[in-house]
C-alpha cells in the first residue's frame, strides 16, 4: 500500500510558480484596497465638513460683503456660500455674459453686472440666469438692471479660474462675453477696482421690474455618503479576497487529498478459477463441455 500523504505533500502546490502568482495578486490587492478605502474616507470627512461650513453659511445672518472681502483680494473656502448685502448702483454698461451655463437642463447665461458702492468700489453681481438664443450667434434676452440705487442679498463665491472651474478659458469671445467669472481679469477692464469674489442674487430692494432666473440654490448633498459606503465596500472587498484565496487553497488541498486517497486504495482481488486437470485447459469448463462429457 502506499504511504498516506502529510500535510506538507498536501500543500506543496502552494510553491507552484502559478499559485506564487496568485499570492503576489492577493499581497498587492490587499494594501491597495486599503488605500483606497482611506481615500473615500477621507473624502467623506472633507465633504462632511464643506457641507456642515456651507449649510452653516446659508443660514447664517447676512453681513456686509466688505467684511468678507476686499478690493483686489481672494474670498476664502470658509466664507464661500456666506449670505452678504451690497449696497449700490449698477453699471449697465459693463454687463457681461458668462456663456455654457446650465440651468433647468438647458445651456444659456448667466447675467454678470458690476455694482458701484458709495465709496467708489464695485462687486460683480450674478443676477440670474438667461436662455440661450434660437441660434450659437443669437444674443439671449437680458432684463435689464434696475436703475437707481439698490440693496443686493446673495450667496459670496470665490472667483472662477481655469483650475477651480474646470472651464477652458479662450480668447475671441464675441463682444461683452466671457467664460469664466474671474475678478482679476474682468477687473482690469473697469475703471474702478473690485472686490473680490463675487455675489449670487437671491434678493434685491427695490425689486427689479424684470429679472434674469434666479440660480438655484446649491445642492449640499449627502455630506459625503456615497464616499462612506465606497469606503466600506474597498475594505469589504479586503474579506473577499482573503475569503476567496483561502477557499481556492483548501478546495485545491481537497482535490489533492482525494486524489492521494484514490491511488492508495487496494485493487479488486482476481475472480478465482477451478484448477484445471491434466491435458485440460485452465479455468471453468463451458456449458457446452459439460454436455459433450453426458454424451459420452
């Protein structure tokens, strides 16, 4: 009988160049899971605090938006969405369009107008948004500003860049158009500086005869839900891969043991014959021998 295999014959396939292979796959998989893991987590907690500090904005009192920014200066990530007031008169004559904007499912503008202050600065005003025209070269209907002075509420955005946007600057825009809400640059055109930033209208008094569509306000979101449970299913899958490599180990010990087994198993004794006499052939005589011999 053969000898019984020990477990080291058993799992000597372990230090197979195929299974080395899989175990440096699972070595790999398990670290970069974790990782990414980590990174949805961290996200989550980045998207958590933005939204809590957003809607915190939102719904904090409004304030003058002097206090927030200033001319030439930068609106920090802190007091983005931050209700302000502005108090002024608008520059009709350097109203601008921003193209490729969004709103209801459809592409038009958004309404950009300066707002002159008592002390001789402007803020840029986001007034709404406006369908595009019937065709690329149309211009769309514009309300116009209201005249006289006026009190502004909204919600304070930082400038717009090529990197905070996503939006590819360019240049030969038609006339009075613009890509981007970039302060710095729409800024050097004027002849009066520019706070910094800019003001999403929610509100105005004296209310405006006629007014571009508000732009929506923004969608806060789940706070980072998603990126939680993306977390949680990487690190799932961190079981799942030991679960699985562990499975196909002791599936494949299995096969091996059962396959030792089979070898080792005794063979089937042969089927016994009757001795045969002198000059007689070996084996059991046939029927047809027996009745030969009652013949005689």
């Amino acid at each position: 009988m053969p000898p019984v295999p020990t477990l080291d014959d058993v799992y000597r396939f372990l230090l197979t160049p195929r299974w080395l292979a899989l175990h440096v796959v699972v070595l790999l998989v398990i670290p970069a899971f974790v990782l990414l893991g980590q990174w949805q987590f961290g996200r989550f907690e980045e998207r958590s605090t933005s939204s809590d500090q957003i809607t915190g904005n939102l719904h904090a009192a409004p304030v003058t938006v002097e206090t927030l920014t200033s001319p030439g200066g930068t609106v920090s990530t802190q007091d983005k969405y931050r209700t302000v007031t502005a108090k002024g008169t608008y520059d009709a004559g350097a109203q601008l369009l921003v193209r490729r904007r969004v709103q209801d499912k459809m592409v038009g503008f958004y309404v950009l107008t300066p707002l002159v202050t008592a002390n001789g600065t402007g803020v840029l005003v986001n007034r709404g948004w406006v369908k595009a025209g019937s065709t690329a070269d149309a211009l769309p209907e514009v309300p116009a500003p209201s005249s006289g002075e006026v009190t502004v509420t909204g919600r304070l955005r930082p400038a717009e860049t090529e990197e905070t946007s996503g939006i590819r600057d360019r240049a030969g825009l038609p006339a009075g158009q613009v890509l981007l809400i970039n302060t710095e640059a729409i800024g050097r055109r004027l002849p009066y500086g520019l706070l910094g930033g800019y003001v999403e209208l929610t509100g105005q008094s004296p209310k405006a005869a006629a007014a571009p569509a508000p732009v929506p306000t923004p969608d806060v979101g789940e706070g980072g839900g998603l990126n939680l449970a993306y977390g949680v299913q990487w690190w799932l899958f961190i079981g799942v891969a030991i679960g699985g490599w562990a499975l196909l180990i002791r599936r494949e010990a299995a096969d091996l043991r059962a396959a030792a087994a089979a070898a080792a198993k005794p063979g089937e004794p042969p089927t016994p014959t009757e001795p045969a006499g002198p000059g007689e052939p070996r084996g059991k005589p046939s029927a047809s021998d027996e009745s030969a011999d009652l013949r005689a």
